[in-house]
C-alpha cells in the first residue's frame, strides 16, 4: 500500500477516513517500509488545554506531601517569620528556573524536561537528566503510596477506633487499604500516553487542598491551647537551611512543568506565564496559610502530617479522605514524567530509530506503567515513615529547580556569545545569573542530602497521632 497525493484512507468495510485516525494508528495500517508525509496526509491531531486548566495541573504536581509536612518545618526553621523569609527568597529561583525552561524548550519545541536538556546540552545531558528524573519520580511516587496509607489508617482510628484496634480485619489492614484502593482509583489514570488527560482529576485533587487550608485556617480562628513551646528565632544559622527541602519538595513542578506547557493550545511563554503565574500565587497561599497557622496551634508538638496533631473529629476525617483522593490523582503526573525518563533511557540504551520508537510506544507504555506501580506498591508497604524520605527527596529536587535550569541557561547564553554576532548586555548577564543557579543548586543539593543522611543514621521515629489503638 501506498499513499500518493491523497487526503484520505478508506478502510473497505468501514470506510475511514485518514482524519479519523491518529498518527500511531496508521503504523499497523501502512507497515514498516511507508513514511508518513505531512504535507499529502491529514493525521488528527488532538486539541491542547487553555492556560486555567493547565494552571490546576501544576498546582496538583506541586501540591502533595509537601503540604502536610511544611508546618514542622517552620518550626525546624525557626519559626513563622524565618521560614516565610527563606521561601520567599526561594521562590524567585523557582519560578525562574520554570521560565527558564520555558525559553528553553521553545529552541526545539521539546516536549518533555530530559528532552529540553537534551536540545541545549546534548545526549549525556539527556542521559543524566533522564536518570535523575526516574530515580526522583520513583521515590516521590512511593511517598504519595505512603500518605495513602496513613490517611486511611487515620480513618479507621477515628471512626472505627475499638473495632479497628480489637479485630483489625483484613479489609482494614495497610497493605490491604494501599494495594486495593491504589489500583481501583491510581492504576486505571497512569495509562494515558498525554499528561493534559488528567487536568480533570487535578481539579478535584486541588479542591481537597483548598479544604484541608480551610480546615486549619478555621481550627486557628476557634479558641486553643498550644501544647509546645513556639519558637521565634533559629538555634543557629544553620537551622535555617532545614526548610529548604522541604520548599525545594514543596514547589518541584519543574519535571512536569514542560509536558504540561507542550499540551497548551496556544504554546507561548505568554500563556505559559499565566499559567504560572496563577499556580504559583494558589501553591503559596496553601502552603503559606497551613504551615503557619499549623505550628501556631501545636508549636513543638507538630507532627510531620498535621492532620496527626488534631483530634480526629469528622471534619479532620473528611480532610484524610480528600488527601488521600487528592494523592491518589498527583500519583499519575509523578508516574508519567517519571516514565518518560525511564522511556528516554531505554530507547537511547537500545538505539532504536524513530519509527520503532512510535511503533512501539504503547506496549512500552502499558508494561513500563505496570512494572513501576507494581514495585513503588510494594515499596510503600514496607516504607512506613516519609519524614526521611522527603528530606532526601528535597535534596533531589534542587537539582530540578537549580543546576539543570542553571546549566540550560548558561549553554543557550554561551552559544549566543561564541556564536561571532555582538550580544546585548543582558545576555552576559543571563549567563552570570544561570553560574549563579548552578552554585547555589550544588550547594543546597549537597547540604540538605547531607541533613537528610544525618536525620537518618541518628534514627527519626515515625510521629504518632494523637488518637491511636493506645488512646484511652
């Protein structure tokens, strides 16, 4: 079969027409030897998101475990005004650096951030960001399993307490509550070959966050008693580093940032910036409103996931069921990206050519997706605490926020000088910006993965609820 001059491709039973089919879908129809010509053939191609929709899919990439583990980290940092001033400092490089690799992936409209490094620094480049990726990818997704235990397992606590403690059937167990609910409502999301297939779900998983804000805001304005002492100043310089993870965690939406803008329906760094612009002004009021008002009410005694510091009282039950619906949503834009990096080394490992690379990208997808959830499940099992986790998970996302971008930029701007052509001073200034971000991500990388090392050989307990099966 061949295609010569023609617009269409009808099917002798069914006559269908080559605008009703997709690109990969003619892979089986035209056979290995036949290339598709855009110019002679009309392959459909599927509508991008509008720049709101988009907004709530970066928010619920950011949004996650990060929120119920901020308000301790206030308190490690030395307080409300301590912390704020460190995040604030921080969140002009984390939205650079998401502008930075904006710019960037317009150079060859890259679609995804292994690819972006890949277009300014070359194949290693791509290698090492595509490593790093799946490794971080993979450990967060076993952090969002984490939660989804603890959410129910608190659940059980406060509206089954004696039956829970006394009986403890199986259909209440941990293993059983991750491993049932994650494949009926997380498996079924993590096919879909286009990560904009969930910005529906990510609305929803946003509204749960925006109850859980509402929830603590609400429980600041009743009358309390702070059980600890609140603290208004660090213990050393130092203690105001121990926050940084915790934002860097907190704020990483750069590894799904750029999937995210290749599906907008109109790909620009306008549109993009809107997109930003509103997520980044959501992420901050939720984490700012719960961490502070979270440790006013608890100081010392906060735990790593505020909901464990309240009484479990239906209103902190609805708002574990919302987290753990909310995580189950946030698992499936972690497992696409990470996906993709797995998917990029794979291919490269393997030398496969564009062609088998389109003809096989189903059957790649579906038993990579299967492969991954199947071990992160297993993981989460046995893992049972994510304070340690996110410390290191923090210390992984620096890399994301600071040294790629950093060394992205610095590429582009170094091409334009030794490109012979006389550069505008901002260019030279672009480029001392992008050392900059390389410096301060080596160091925040290499400080927090040390924090995060030391919490771990010293031994960090796993915080209790204050309603437990030894409540009385």
């Amino acid at each position: 079969m061949s295609i010569q001059n023609t617009s269409k491709l009808e099917d002798d039973n069914d006559n269908t027409s080559i605008e009703d089919v997709t690109e990969e879908e003619l892979y089986p129809i035209l056979g290995d030897n036949h290339v598709i010509n855009s110019s002679t053939v009309s392959v459909k191609t599927q509508r991008g998101s509008g720049w709101f929709g988009s907004a709530f899919l970066v928010v619920n990439a950011a949004l996650g475990a990060g929120l119920l583990n901020f308000p301790k980290a206030y308190h490690e940092a030395g307080g409300v005004l301590t912390a704020i001033v460190v995040q604030s400092f921080f969140l002009v490089f984390v939205v650079a650096a998401i502008m930075i690799l904006g710019y960037c992936s317009d150079i060859k409209k890259t679609n995804n951030y292994q690819d972006v490094v890949d277009s300014v620094c070359g194949p290693w480049g791509r290698v090492t960001c595509a490593l790093s990726i799946a490794l971080y990818c993979f450990g967060t997704c076993i952090t969002f399993l984490i939660i989804i235990g603890d959410q129910w397992e608190s659940l059980f606590l406060g509206t089954a307490h004696d039956f829970y403690c006394k009986e403890n059937p199986i259909y209440m167990r941990r293993t059983f509550t991750i491993c049932v609910t994650c494949v009926l409502f997380v498996l079924p999301l993590c096919f879909p070959k286009r990560i904009d297939f969930l910005k529906y779900a990510s609305f929803i998983g946003v509204m749960g966050i925006l109850y859980v804000v509402a929830l603590v805001t609400i429980k600041y304005c009743l009358p309390f008693t702070v059980p600890g002492t609140i603290a208004t100043s660090p213990k050393s310089w130092m203690d105001v580093f121990l926050v940084v993870p915790e934002i860097c965690f907190a704020y990483q939406c750069h590894v799904s940032i750029i999937p995210i803008y290749s599906c907008l329906e109109k790909r620009n760094l306008k549109e993009f910036s809107k997109t930003v612009s509103l997520a980044m002004v959501l992420c901050v009021l939720t984490y700012t409103v719960t961490a502070a008002f979270g440790y006013l009410q608890f100081g010392s005694d906060i735990t790593s996931d505020i909901l464990l510091s309240f009484e479990p009282d239906k209103s902190v039950m609805v708002a574990t069921i919302l987290i753990a619906i909310k995580t189950y949503t946030t698992y499936p834009i972690l497992l696409f990206c990470g996906r993709a990096g797995f998917d990029a080394l794979w291919t490269m490992a393997w030398k496969m050519s564009d062609l088998e690379i389109q003809r096989t990208e189903r059957r790649r997808r579906i038993i990579t997706t299967l492969i991954w959830f199947g071990i992160s499940l297993f993981l989460a099992v046995l893992i049972p605490n994510i304070g340690v986790v996110i410390q290191v998970l923090g210390a992984f996302a620096a890399v994301f926020i600071f040294i790629f971008p950093g060394v992205c930029l610095l590429k582009s701007m170094q091409d334009k000088i030794i490109s012979g052509i006389e550069q505008p001073w901002s260019v030279y200034h672009l480029r001392s910006f992008a050392i900059t971000f390389i410096i301060m991500g080596a160091f925040i990388f290499g400080l927090t993965l040390a924090q995060a090392l030391q919490k771990d050989i010293k031994g960090v307990s796993a915080d209790k609820s204050q309603f437990t099966c030894e409540h009385t």
